[in-house]
C-alpha cells in the first residue's frame, strides 16, 4: 500500500528536521569535492597529531605505534607514488564494474524489465517493501549483490506501481547495508570476524575457540527486527516525507508479459538452473569449486569468486532471454548493454578515486586505531555494568563506522581491545563480538565515507538527478535511528533472558 498517496499531511518536526539535514547536505560540495577537502584536513590532522607526539600500543603486539605525518617528506613521498594503486585496488571498484558488466546485459536484453513486471503482478502491494527489505537483509551471503542488483530493481518495482523509486532504493538499501551484520545464511563476513575475535579470546586463553556460527541464533533473529523496522520507516515515514514522484523518468509500462517475453523467460530460467547445477556440482566434496585447505562453503571458491558468478549469473541467462525473445540479434547487442552501463558509472568512478585515496590515507596516518584504543579505554575505565557497557561498545562502534567502514578493519583495530578487556570482566567472546556487529550495522546507511555510498547516490541520481549526499542522510536517517534503538533493545533483553547469542556461545565465562 503506498502511503503516499493518502494525500499530504502536514510535516512534523521530525520530518522538518530531515528537511534541514537535506538542505544541509545539498548544500556541501560535490561528493568528490568533499573528499578532497577531507583528504586535506586529514594532512593537517596528521601533521598535527604527529607533532604533538600521539601514540598508543598496539592492543595484540604491544608496539608502541604513533600518528605518521603524511606532510612529511616520507609522507608526500608515500602520496605520489599511492595515487595509482590507490584507486586500482580500492576493494569496491572491480567487484562493482565487473558485476554491473554482467548484470547490464540482462537489463539491455530485457530480462530485468520483463521479471519486474511479473513480480508486480504476481507481489501483493502490501507486501512488496516487507519483501524488497528482507531480500536485502539476506543477500550478504553473496557479497555485493544486494548493492549491484537489488537497489536498482527495487526502484524499479516502486517506481512501476506508483511508488516513488527513491523510496524503493531507501527500503533496499535499509535492508542490504542497515542491517548487514542480520542473515539468515552465513557469508564471508561471519568467517572473517569470527577468526579475528578468536585471536584476540586467545590474548587471554591460548585454547579459546569461536566459530563462524557464534552469533548465528542473535543474528538470525535479528532478520525478522531489521524487516519490521525498515518496512515502518519506509511506510510510515519515509514515503510520506517524499510524497509523490515528480520526475522526468517514466516509469515502465505495465503491460502484460508477451508471448515471446515468457518464451525468453523460460529460457533465461533454464539457464539459471544450468548454472547452478554447474555450481552445485562444483561445490561438492572434491569438487572444483571447494578449497582443499578451507573445505565448506563459507570458504569454497563460489563465494571467494563470488564477482564472477555475478557477472556470469547476469551475462548468460541476459543473452538466453534476449536470442529468445528476439532483443538480441547479435554480439553487438551484448556489447551495447555493457558500453551503455559503462556510460553511466562515469560519475561513480570520479568520486571513487578521491574516495579511494581518502581511505588510504586515513589508514596511513594510524589515527584509526589511535582512536579505537583510546575509545575502548574509556569504556574499561568507566566501571559500567554488562548492558551499559554493550551498549556503549555499540555506540563507540557505530560513531566509528562514520569514518572507517570496513567491518573486518574495525574489528582488527577493536578486538583486541574490547574482547581480552570484556573477558577479564567475565564476558563472553562471541557476546563482545554481537555487540559490535549491531553497532557495525546501523550507520553504514549515512555515511558518505561508506565505500558503496557513490555506487547508492548514482543509482538515486538516475530518478533525482540533484539528489545528492543530503537527500541519501536525510532519506536513511530514518532506518539508523530505527535499527539503532530496536536492535540495541533486542540485544539488552536477550542478555537478560540468558539466551545464548549462537550454539554454543555462552554470554559469560565461568
């Protein structure tokens, strides 16, 4: 149901609020403008820093590690000779060109066009944001694939039943990034984590072990949260706020799926199911896909190589539809789709360059972990109980996130600080590590600093070409505040019901 067009209801203040935060946002530079600015205070802040003498100990190995001057003679060295591999391996950008490859293909063919309108027809509209939200939430399993295919089909899916995509994009991204750490299935995430809190248990017990599952039973359950939370805000008050879309881009017409269509359809879908019996096969015991070495799965070559698969899953079962339902009658077809896809990730690539840099540099100066120590530190020193101190653990996370988003660099720089010091309080490993994945999670959705954040503005900025960093704040303001209060609720009376956070993950140590 779109409750938008009930007609316009005077703003509150909280909507009036979001207003002033988007006029704010807007009014900042360009996306690429404002990182460089960034990267210049970051200069200062480490010449400065650097000066002063801040340094702390490397919470794992002791050393003492200080803030690097990068105005220094070593530091511009450092600067002119990482503006290159900077941008080329910044993590983001191949995945994402190299998916988008694949996927554009599909969407030039008309595969996505035709499977749009089936699930408008085949979805109740009550349901559909319920639906797109908790799509989201469950596709970290396969990495970036929420990000790349589901934000812009769920604008898509809006914006065809009269819904405002930007709307559709906001309940997407909710569920893929809002509630990252929330998933039904494993994903690489869990494996990474679990390993780094494991290092930092064993700092006090040399035998501790923690699974990739520690947090399954807490996490699992918090699917259903992220659902029910992001599906009110996108009704209740994101969607009004937006009201109805005024834009130039038409929507699809909603015309029946044609005989040719199912025809590609089906055999798109064949497709489908060949590949994934490919993978199947190849995931099997022995099989070409599983890792000797890190048998399963979570760490099989599928999931290792999961940009491929993407850029394959979108690139064979676009050509099937297409050669049968007549859209593409040759190679140059194909490439079309890909060429025109490139055309509309220019404005992406800018801004990932200065993005990329940012990162680098922000990594350089150590200020991250400087601040993750000394952060850590006040909570120790604080003497709170258990559910201040996870909730404080939370917070620190979540205002960290503003500036590194990475969840494994955090939790590097975090765990062997928080985990070894809950520890000797008599806390749990894996309950110390829940309580970061919570605050990991709820402010990835309004941090431009985030590395998908360009990728997110670009896809808003094909409906509202003058979105920019404020409309996104502003529009995912919401959601965080959202996912921050009821996730951080959950977690307190799930310490209090006793209730493990994974099997066989205690909450406290005997």
């Amino acid at each position: 149901m779109n409750r938008a067009a009930a007609g316009p209801a005077p703003p509150s203040r909280f909507q009036r609020a979001l207003d002033r935060i988007e006029r704010f946002g807007n009014a900042l530079p360009h996306p690429a403008s404002l990182f460089v600015i960034l990267c210049g205070l970051l200069l200062v802040a480490s010449w400065a820093f650097s000066t002063m003498g801040v340094q702390v100990a490397h919470p794992l190995t002791g050393e003492t590690v200080a803030v690097t001057n990068l105005l220094s003679d070593e530091g511009l060295r450092r600067i002119i000779l990482g503006v290159l591999p900077n941008f080329i391996s910044f993590a983001p950008l191949g995945s994402v060109l190299v998916s988008l490859l694949g996927l554009a293909v599909a969407e030039h063919a008309g595969l996505f066009s035709a499977v749009v309108r089936l699930v408008v027809s085949a979805t109740p509209p009550r349901v559909l944001t319920l639906m797109v939200v908790f799509a989201g939430a469950n596709s970290h399993t396969l990495g970036d694939v929420g990000y790349v295919l589901l934000l812009p089909l769920a604008s898509a899916l809006f914006h065809m039943v009269g819904r405002h995509p930007l709307a559709g994009l906001a309940a997407a991204f909710a569920g893929v990034s809002g509630g990252f750490a929330a998933n039904l299935l494993l994903s690489p995430t869990d494996v990474i984590l679990a390993g780094l809190t494991q290092e930092a248990a064993r700092i006090i017990d040399e035998a501790y072990t923690v699974t990739p599952l520690a947090n399954y039973f807490f996490l699992g359950s918090s699917v259903f949260l992220v659902t029910a939370v992001g599906t009110f805000v996108t009704e209740y008050v994101v969607e009004p706020r937006l009201g109805a879309y005024t834009g130039d881009v038409e929507p699809e017409p909603f015309v029946p799926v044609s005989a040719a269509e199912r025809c590609g359809l089906w055999w798109a879908l064949a497709a489908i199911v060949g590949l994934a019996a490919l993978v199947a096969v190849g995931l099997q015991p022995g099989g070409v896909l599983q890792d000797p070495e890190n048998p399963g799965f979570v760490g099989s070559y599928f999931v290792r190589g999961i940009v491929f698969f993407i850029f394959l899953f979108g690139l064979v079962p676009g050509v099937a539809y297409g050669v049968a339902a007549g859209t593409i009658t040759s190679d140059k077809d194909v490439y079309k789709g890909m060429q025109r896809t490139l055309e509309l990730v220019s404005s992406y690539l800018v801004v990932v360059f200065f993005v990329a840099q940012f990162v680098n540099f922000f990594n350089w100066t150590n200020l991250g972990l400087v601040l993750a120590v000394n952060g850590a530190a006040v909570l120790q020193a604080s003497g709170l109980g258990p559910v201040p101190l996870l909730l404080g653990v939370i917070l620190l996370t979540t205002t960290i996130d503003l500036m590194v988003g990475s969840a494994s660099a955090k939790w590097a720089m975090l765990a062997p600080v928080f985990v070894p010091m809950f520890m000797l309080l008599g806390y749990a490993p894996e309950l110390t590590q829940v309580a970061y994945r919570v605050g990991d999670s709820t402010s990835n959705i309004i941090t431009p600093l985030m590395s998908n954040f360009p990728l997110v503005l670009m896809f808003a900025q094909r409906y509202v070409p003058s979105a920019g960093i404020g409309t996104m704040t502003a529009t995912m303001l919401p959601y965080s505040m959202g996912f921050l209060a009821c996730w951080s609720l959950m977690l307190v009376l799930w310490v209090l019901a006793g209730l493990p956070v994974g099997p066989g993950a205690p909450l406290f140590l005997s």
